[in-house]
C-alpha cells in the first residue's frame, strides 16, 4: 500500500511539517516528521489544510506522462529501426559494422565514429536507416520484456556454410512473437561452401517462406567480409519499411527508448537514446525510468555535439541524475517538479518491490532452513 511521510506530504501541500503534526494531533494522531501515514488519515489531513486530494496511482502517473495522440496530418515519414540477430559467429557484428561503412555521411566526415549502442547510415539516395548496434537476442527480449517496442525490422543472419541452427530459430521465434517482419540476410557468400538455397529450403521447417519459394520474406546473398550484397540488403530493408507505412511527428516534445546506459568518468551518466517522437532538444527536461535529468548535451553516433534528434535517430543524452536501464522509456515532461515527480513516485514502487521481495525470501529461507 502506498504511504507518505508527514515530512512529504507536507512538502506537497507546501506547508510547514510543523503544521501537520499539529494538525495530527487535533485528529488525534501523534506522529513524528519520519512517520509514514496510511492514505486515509494523509486524505483527512489534506482535507483540513482545505486542499483537495488526489491519490496518484501507477496509472495516473503514466497517464501524465502521455501526450495527445498526433493526428495524421503530423505524422511524416521517419526511418526503419532495424534489429540484427542469428547464430553464433554467423556474422552478426561483422554485418553492424560492414553496413556503417555504407554511411555516406561519415565517408565524408572522415569516418570518425564511436559506439553508442545505435547507429544511423544515409545511403547514397538520402535515405536513412537505424540499426541497434546491441546484436542478439538477449537485447531484444530485454527490451520487450519491459514493454519497449523498438524495433521495426528483424535482419535474420544466416552463415550459407552452416546454414539454420539453434539460435537461428530462437531468433525467428522472437520475431514471430513480436510480430516484427523479418529479412534473410544470407552472409558469408564469399566462402567456398556456401550455399544459399540449403538456407532457404531448411527455412522452410520453421515457416519462413522466402520468395523464391513463393512467399513474402525477402531473403538477400551477403558477404560482410567481401562488402558483397550491402547495398541490396538496405533496399529490402527500404522496401519493407515503405510496406510497413513507418511515420511520427516530429513536431512536438520527445519520447523514445533507451537502448544503453553506463556510468562515465568525468561525464557522468550517459544514455543512448532512440527518439521515436517529436524533437529532442539541449534543455529539455525528461523522465527516464526511475531517473530524471535536463539533457545538456546531445551527440551522435559520429561524436558530433548536435542540437536536437528527429525521429529514428540514436543519440547519447548527458545531464541525467542516475543511470536508466535499457529498454527504459524516456519522455519529454513540461518541469522539473512534473519530472521529479515521476521519478519520486517509481523509485519508490521500486524500494517497494524490493522491501516485497526481501520480506519473501526471508520467509522463504525461514521456512526451507531445516
Ligand atoms: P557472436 O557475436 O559471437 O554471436 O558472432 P557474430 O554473429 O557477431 O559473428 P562475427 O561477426 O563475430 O563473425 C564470426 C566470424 O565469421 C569472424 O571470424 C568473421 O570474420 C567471420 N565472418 C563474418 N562475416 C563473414 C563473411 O561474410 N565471410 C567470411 N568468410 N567470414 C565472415
Ligand atoms: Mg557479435
């Protein structure tokens, strides 16, 4: 159940704490500054200071944190956020990086580029594509485990030498259970045993149908090593992400994702963060898990300080009070005060969570000592 300290409810009211004890009393409560008081008597309280109360539930702390739905007029087109997984040593990392290179845009920057869990590449005609540089599965369900829907596309990686394994239909699980679309990317073609349609036809046992065999997944013959096939695997991914419709506004206050956060010497915490709505300027104010902070600086994936994030773009974020965790959600709020608010009220569902949890293991240990 939820309490409050006389200490904080009278923070809230904005009254002495002196006052509330006073007021206690009178009610014939007698209570010090620390003591935590049920909702009823913090209601009869509120009520004598004439104020009136609301009782903030999970729910209408989330609600505050929701902004209108934009209408369809708002909404233009943002690029695809796509997910790389598959087996073991199939080529997953060397995929991430070979398609960086592909970015024209640090071509031309000099290739200076640093790893903030997320990167962005503009191909040749403009267009731009988002990949989650934190590869595997473990990412992935992590983050929708805590709810976060992140990515739009899954790039399945399938090594044409060893063809489907293990972890090749874990993965296709996990995207058929977030109903994510999925594109084959058929990697190491360069090497001698390689063979693509041994890929396709074992797919087939786990209803990945790919076109050549009649059905919807594109599947795509790639070589990170050789740079072979790039080009055609981001135009799948183009191709999939005109199919799914892909649209925000960036015309209004930000919300996104974490996808990484750590501690940083000298800096501080810092958190990459995916921006899915709105624009993510220096100076707003935000919420982010249980942690809060005033973004002081934004830098992209090539480690240049920019001013703002548009939808579909990863940025390090610097100016939080603590470190969130990945998958977190990160929204835009109008004050500190809204912003410290929130934060309060899910740290302390969090101590509760785990005062619940000491208070069940003990007991558990109790009961399982003999
Ligand atoms: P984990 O992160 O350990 O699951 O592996 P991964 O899927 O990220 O694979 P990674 O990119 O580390 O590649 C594994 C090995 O395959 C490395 O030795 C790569 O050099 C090699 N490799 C990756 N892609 C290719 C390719 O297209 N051709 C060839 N010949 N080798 C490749
Ligand atoms: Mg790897």
């Amino acid at each position: 159940p939820d309490t409050i300290t006389v200490q904080e409810l009278a923070n809230r009211m904005a009254e002495r704490a002196a006052d509330v004890i006073k007021c206690l009393m009178g009610l014939g409560v007698m209570a010090t500054i620390n003591q935590s008081l049920d909702p009823d008597t913090a209601q009869l309280v509120v009520e004598e200071f004439g104020h009136n109360m609301k009782r903030v539930s999970d729910a209408d702390v989330e609600e505050a944190l929701v902004v209108a739905d934009d209408t369809d007029e708002q909404l233009i087109s943002r690029p695809p956020v796509v997910t790389v997984m598959g087996h073991v040593d199939h080529g997953k990392t060397s995929l991430l990086d070979a398609l960086r290179k592909t970015d024209v845009v640090s071509g031309e920057a000099g290739g200076i580029t640093q790893h903030i869990g997320a990167y962005q590449v503009t191909m040749a005609n403009s267009a731009k594509i988002t990949f989650i540089d934190t590869p595997g599965h473990a990412a992935f369900t992590e983050m929708r485990s805590r709810g976060a829907q992140v990515t739009d596309i899954v790039v399945l990686v399938v090594a044409a030498d060893d063809s489907v394994m293990p972890q090749t239909i874990e993965a296709i699980s996990h995207a058929k259970a977030a109903e994510v679309p999925m594109i084959v990317a058929i990697n190491k073609m360069d090497k001698p045993g390689a063979d693509a349609n041994r890929v396709k036809t074992e797919l087939l046992q786990h209803e990945v149908v790919v076109e050549e065999m009649g059905g919807d997944v594109q599947a795509v013959e790639v070589s990170a090593k050789a740079g072979m096939g790039l080009t055609d695997l981001e135009e799948a991914i183009l191709l999939q992400a005109e199919v799914l419709d892909l649209k925000a506004n960036p015309n209004r206050v930000a919300d996104g994702v974490v996808v990484e956060a750590r501690m940083e010497k000298g800096r501080g915490p810092v958190a990459t963060v995916l921006v899915q709505r709105g624009t993510l300027k220096t100076g707003d104010i935000f919420v982010t898990g249980a942690e809060w902070g005033r973004v002081r600086a934004l830098i992209d994936d090539h480690g240049t300080r920019v001013q703002e994030a548009i939808p579909g773009m990863p940025v390090e974020v610097n100016g939080l009070n603590g470190v969130p965790s990945a998958g977190d959600d990160f929204v835009v709020v109008e004050s500190e005060a809204k912003a410290r608010e929130v934060s309060d009220f899910r740290q302390r569902r969090i101590r509760e969570q785990q005062a619940a949890a000491m208070k069940k293991s003990a007991l558990e240990n109790m009961f399982t000592s003999n």
